[in-house]
C-alpha cells in the first residue's frame, strides 16, 4: 500500500470536513497520554518506563532537540522517494517495526495485529523473543511482507538453535541477536509495582510453541519455593494457565505445565555470560545475515565488523537498560565516524517523529526503528490504531524530507544540520 504524505493530509483533513476524527492523537504527549488511559496501570509502566532514573531517555529526547534541520529552497521536490537500500532488499521507507515484547499487555491481538498494520504499509516487523503469538502464526499474517526475527541468547543453546531454525522456516530474512539484555535493568516503574508480565505467562509465547522448549519441561526439576497464596497469586495462576496452549483449564493445570514453563523461562532467560565467542555459533546455525542490536560503543562496532556481522542496530533498548547511558543518535555518530561509508546502520531509541526519522537518516542511519509510539497506537484502537501511527509516521518523514529541500533518502544524508 502507497500513501503519499499529501494524500495523508487530504485524508485526515477531508474526514475532520466529514464531522469524524480520528482517536488516534498526531502530538506524542497525546498519544502516549491516550495509551495510558486504555492501558491498566501496571501494563502502561511496562511499556513506557526507563531504567533508574529513566534519564537515559531523557537523553534520547534531549539529544534529537540538539539536532536542528537547516532547509534549503528552491530544490524541485514535487517527487519524493523515500525507498532505501537495506541487506540487499529494497525497501519502501526507511522505517521499521522495533521488536517490543507481551504486547497483549496493549491489545488482545499483540504482534497479529502489528504485524497486519505493519504489512499493509510495507513496512519491515522484526518479531520480538517475547511475543506473545507465536512467530509462525505472526508471520502467516503477513504475506511475503519482510519480517527479522529478535533472538535473546538464553543459557540454553539447543534453545538458540531451534528458534534460529524456526524463524528461517517462516520467512525471516534476517537473525538480530539483542545484546543489551543478558539482565534485565533496573527499571523502577515496575519494581515499584513489583510486577513482571512473564511471571503470568505473557510474553513467552515463543516458549511454549518451541519443541526444544516443550521437551526441556519434561526433565526441568523447579527449586521448590514457598509461595503465598493470595487472591492476586490465584488470578496470576488462571492467567498462566488461560496462557498456556491447549485445551482444558483444568487438564493443563493438573498437567503442571504451564507452572513449569514460566519457572523454566525464568531459569534460562537471560544469558551474562553472552561472549563475542558465541556468535560463530550462531553462523554455524544459520545462512541469514545477522544484526547486533544494542551496540554503542565504537569499539564494539569494529569488533563486529572484525566478526563479519552483517549490520548493528545502534540502540540503548529505548532508556530501558542502563539509567545514564549515552543516547542511541549521539553513540551513531561516534560509530558512523569509525565504520565504512556503506556499512548498514540502523537506529532505535528516541523516535517521536518524522522529523526525528530525517535527523537520524542525516545523521547516519540506514534505517529507523519506531517503538513506543506504535505500541500506544496498538492500545488505543488496535491494528488500526497501529495502522494510524504509522501512516503518520510516513507522511511527517516526507514532508519533513520534501521541505527539507530532499528529494530522496541519499539527500537526506548529505542535508544541513545545526548542531547545540
């Protein structure tokens, strides 16, 4: 599906005339503020919380305010190319879907209905290891629509290898193997809940649908623990159960199952002991290209080229990881410094905007992820809503590029910017 960013406005213009607007905000602050009041408390902390003192996100907004555009006039922009080039494909736009996990705490239709908004736009989906649909049924939404898959090594590398295989099988066309989360930050948001979605059985749908998983409960042995019972504890347990897949609450209960998989997830889910070594591994199992997502350091950008890695995804997990880190647009231009001109980098954390999209690209991205923003779109209306701020998305990234004086994506790289 084309759509021009003319032909946006027109749209939302012509149906305002009509008496009808969209619940979809346009400004961020509105949009996130929408998502909030459809969202329960805990879920919305789940999505839009940072780690500490959640400066590192104040960083990532800090840091696009400290770009400014400089437009040049008079530049015939009456035809706007926003394609780009990325691992050997082609792509309509230089957005793509970041790989956000437990959707289902924003819609009931999670990754199913991201991944519809997302095909009918042309607009690459990277499936999170923490989906809450399986990849295979995900990736039978979309048609031949490009999708990656996000792998987090865990501690189980037989585990590794069957969801690198299976993400091969549905039609992934690239493995991005997240390095920033081999332990989950300190994200005070939800310790102040103290809640985490996994502990209910969300978010490990990739688990549960796995044959290496599903074996591994077979034998998995868990640490006996005294557990309160409470009324909260009782409905975690339904939910669990409700989660796992099935049929019969109470032959799946009875079963222990869905008990063992989330003690056996939370048993080997993150991996500190992750090493540079343990990527030839991972070229053993597969033919894709392979992304590191989490890099920021210019030294490990080297390191990756050295290794052979395929692209990286400069990013800092969207604030969630390390409180104080340096912001993903700011650690691009240090890495952007060091690697080869042609070396495909990619860029999340931050984005609120298409002119955020434009500062990026100029900066030296390839490609541009969007995260928060379409999670909330998700919350307000669904696959529609994801549809609505994606098509936002789009069209303030080409009028931006047009009024910008840009014409396509390779002027957006070499446009003029001001620095504070």
């Amino acid at each position: 599906m084309e759509i021009t960013a003319l032909d946006r406005q027109r749209e939302v213009y012509l149906s305002g005339f009509a008496g009808k607007i969209s619940e979809v905000p346009k400004r961020f602050w509105k949009l996130e503020k929408e998502a909030k009041e459809n969202m329960s408390k805990r879920a919305f902390a789940y999505v839009a919380g940072g780690a500490g003192t959640e400066q590192t996100m104040d960083n990532n907004l800090r840091a696009f305010r400290g770009v400014e555009i400089v437009p040049k006039m008079l530049r015939d922009v009456s035809e706007r190319d926003m394609s780009v080039d990325i691992l050997g494909k082609r792509w309509t736009s230089p957005l793509f879907i970041c790989p956000i996990g437990v959707l289902e705490l924003a819609h009931h239709r999670a990754d199913l209905a991201v991944a519809r908004a997302a095909s009918s736009l042309n607009i690459p989906f990277i499936f999170s290891n923490q989906a809450s649909v399986p990849m295979e049924d995900t990736a039978r939404v979309m048609g031949h629509a490009t999708r990656w898959f996000q792998l987090y090594w865990s501690k189980s590398r037989e585990l590794v290898a069957s969801f690198v295989s299976r993400a091969e099988a549905c039609g992934c066309e690239a493995i991005v193997v997240t390095l920033d989360t081999t332990m989950l930050g300190w994200r005070t948001r939800d310790l102040d809940q103290a809640y985490l979605p996994f502990l209910e059985g969300k978010g490990i749908a990739q688990y549960t649908s796995d044959p290496v998983f599903t074996r591994m409960l077979e034998t998995f042995q868990p640490v006996a623990t005294k557990r309160q019972i409470t009324p909260q504890s009782l409905l975690g347990l339904i939910q669990m159960v409700n989660r796992y897949p099935g049929h019969g609450f109470f032959r799946k209960l009875k079963s222990g199952l869905p008990l063992k998989a989330v003690q056996q997830f939370i048993s080997i889910y993150t991996n500190p002991g992750l090493t540079w070594e343990d990527l030839s591994f991972l070229r053993e199992h597969t033919r894709l290209p392979v992304v590191l997502k989490g890099i920021l350091h210019a030294d490990d950008a080297r390191r990756a080229i050295d290794a052979g890695i395929d692209a990286m995804i400069i990013s800092n997990h969207g604030g969630r990881q390390v409180n104080g880190s340096i912001s993903s647009l700011e650690a691009l231009k240090q890495i952007r410094a060091v690697v080869p001109a042609s070396y495909p980098l990619l860029l999340d954390s931050g984005i609120r905007s298409g002119a955020d999209v434009f500062k990026a690209l100029a900066c030296g991205a390839n490609a541009v992820g969007i995260g928060r923003p379409y999670v909330y779109g998700l919350a307000i209306d669904g696959e529609r809503g994801v549809r609505e701020v994606l098509k936002d998305f789009l069209a303030d990234f080409e009028l931006t590029m047009g009024l910008a004086g840009c014409r396509n994506v390779a002027e957006v790289r070499e446009a003029g910017l001001s620095m504070h």
